[in-house]
C-alpha cells in the first residue's frame, strides 16, 4: 500500500465577525498573521470609522443648531429698531445656540467614546453601572447645583433674558453683565454687582426684550382745561415722535390715555411712548423737560402740593401760676401778650 504523509491542518483562528482576520488566513494560510491583522488593522479601522461617524453627527448636529440660531436672530420686530436691539437678540441666539452645541456634542462624546472601549475589548457594564451611581449621588449631594444647571439651560434655551438686558430679579435689579448655566450676574442703578444663582430666580422681569414704553404721569391744577391739557401733551409727545434725534428711539406714534387719577393735589393725566429696549428712560427725561417748557408757555399750572392745617387750642385755657414775689429793684418777668 502506498505512503501518505500527513500534514496537519491549519486552525482558523478568527471569530465569528472578524472579517479581515478570515480574509488574511484564507489568503496566507498563517494563523499568526491572521490573528495579529485583526489587531493592527481591523480594530483601528473600526475605531477610526467610529471616529469619523461621531465627527459627522456632530457636523450635521451643530449645521441644523446654526441654521436655527440664524432664523432666531430676525425675529418680527416693529420697523423702527436700533442697531443694539438687534445686536441684543444675535448675542441671547448665539447663548442659546452654544448651549445646544455643548448639549449635542456631550452626548456624541459620551456614545462613541462607550462604544470604542467596547471595541477595545473593555468591559463597559461597570464603567455605566458607576455612571448611574455617580448621577445618582450627585441628585442627592449636589441638588442645589443641579436646580443652577438645569434653570440655566432653561432660562438660555426660552430666551427669558441675555448680557445687556436691564431685568428685575426679585432682590436685585440692574443690567445683566453674564449668563452662565450655574449662575446670573448683574449691576444695580449704584453699582453693585450681583451674583445670583440660577436656582434661585423664581420670577423675571425684563424691560429690554423687543420693546419698552413709557409712562408719564402729569399732575396739573384742577382749574385746568383738561381737554387743552390732552391737546397740548398729544402735540409735544407727537413733535419728539418727528424729532430726527428720536427716530430710532421711539417707534411708535405716542399716546395720551387720558385722566388716570383725580390725586389730593390735582389730576393726574398720563400720556405713553413705545420706544426701543433700554431708552424709555432717556426717552422719559426729554419729555419731562418738553413738557415743562411747554406748559410754562401755554400757562399750564403744574400745581404744588397743598395743606390744610388747623391749630386746636382749648376754648378755656388754664390760669396762670401765680407769680413770685420780686426783690427790690428787680423789674417783674414779661407776660406772654409782651413776649416776642
């Protein structure tokens, strides 16, 4: 009987899945080559595709953030806006859009780079396992900071208020300097600087969002002519409105509301002006000064605060004390009729 030689079949070294691995040893026959391609070729490609797939997730990510912070920008405002509202509106867009930035690319972060200490053969089960552990502790340890973090995110994302915004906080009011996820600062009328958390804002007044207005309340003499006095406030707001000076300040035609009190000193009328965020007090100061001017002109009586003051004094007032006797050459005191 003939001789056969027996050479030993190669074992295929590769897992299931591990397709450059079965394409080596198919090709070259080496178990050695095989296993070691799947290490220096096929988990690096994996990582890199992973890589560039995160990279491009957050490209289109932060491509459809933009195109929603550009159409945030132009918002419907009246036609006659400064320069600074508009400057306002971009700078609170660009928060907020920075914010879902940062939102988009934690989480791209937090998947790809799970997945790529999966790839590597890390056992991720305790690395997520101490992640709900750690959120949980810090829910409990770090409330205080979280309810800063989570009002941040809230107050940018709804545009509540941005830098440059003159805004009531509860305790403190003032112009807003910054806004950061954790907390609020801003500067009074005195120059105090406030730090206020986030997490403690429970109300927001802003007087600079869109558009602002201002009231003017006028006391004049109840022997006025309260119809010439409504003609002649309509006229002066009216002529500030014309002013070129004030053109981009107040943006809409002025109006006078009419009698708004009948006040202890005289009657209250109230005329009001729409202007831009942040000059209704500038707006204010010149319409005080016009109005002064023109009712010293027409007359109008701007009246004085007035009292009555009544003097009670007994009907029978007591009987002087007798007086002392006086030493000689002493001259009596003066009685109260002679007194000065």
């Amino acid at each position: 009987m003939p001789a056969f030689d027996l050479v030993p079949l190669a074992v295929n070294p590769c897992a299931d899945g591990e397709d450059i691995c079965e394409t080596v040893f198919d090709k070259t026959g080496s178990d050695t080559l095989a296993r070691y391609s799947d290490i220096f070729i096929g988990k690096p490609l994996v990582l890199i595709g992973l890589l560039l797939l995160a990279l491009a997730i957050r490209w289109v990510a932060h491509r459809v953030i933009n195109r929603i912070v550009g159409r945030a920008v132009h918002g419907m405002l009246p036609d006659r806006v400064s320069l600074g509202v508009s400057e306002r509106r971009r700078q609170r867009a660009e928060a907020m859009g920075s914010l879902l930035k940062s939102i988009v690319t934690g989480l791209v972060v937090a998947v790809f780079a799970t997945m790529m200490l999966s790839e590597v053969g890390i056992d991720i089960a305790p690395i997520i396992a101490s992640a709900g552990i750690v959120g949980i502790a810090l829910g409990f340890g770090a409330q205080s900071l979280v309810k800063d973090f989570l009002s941040g995110a809230f107050m940018i994302i709804e545009d509540q208020f941005g830098v440059g915004d003159d805004v009531d906080l509860g305790e403190a009011v003032g112009t807003v300097e910054a806004v950061t996820l954790r907390m609020t600062r801003l500067r009074d009328v005195n120059g105090t600087v406030w730090y206020v958390p986030n997490g403690q804002i429970l109300r927001v007044g802003n007087q600079s969002q869109n558009w602002a207005r201002t009231v003017l309340d006028v006391t004049v003499s109840y022997n006025e002519d309260l119809a010439r006095v409504r003609r002649v406030l309509g006229e002066v707001a009216h002529d500030l409105w014309e002013d070129e000076d004030y053109k981009g300040q107040v943006i809409e035609e002025p109006s006078v509301w009419g009698v708004q009190q009948l006040g202890v000193d005289g009657v209250v009328v109230r005329v009001v002006l729409k202007t831009t965020p942040g000059e209704q007090w500038v707006v204010a100061r010149e319409m005080r000064l016009r109005i002064k001017n023109r009712f010293d002109y027409e007359g109008i009586v701007i009246p004085l605060p007035q009292r009555v003051v009544w003097n009670h004094r007994d009907s029978t007032p007591p009987d002087p004390a007798p007086a002392e006797p006086q030493e000689s050459g002493e001259s009596p005191p003066p009685t109260k009729s002679q007194e000065t």
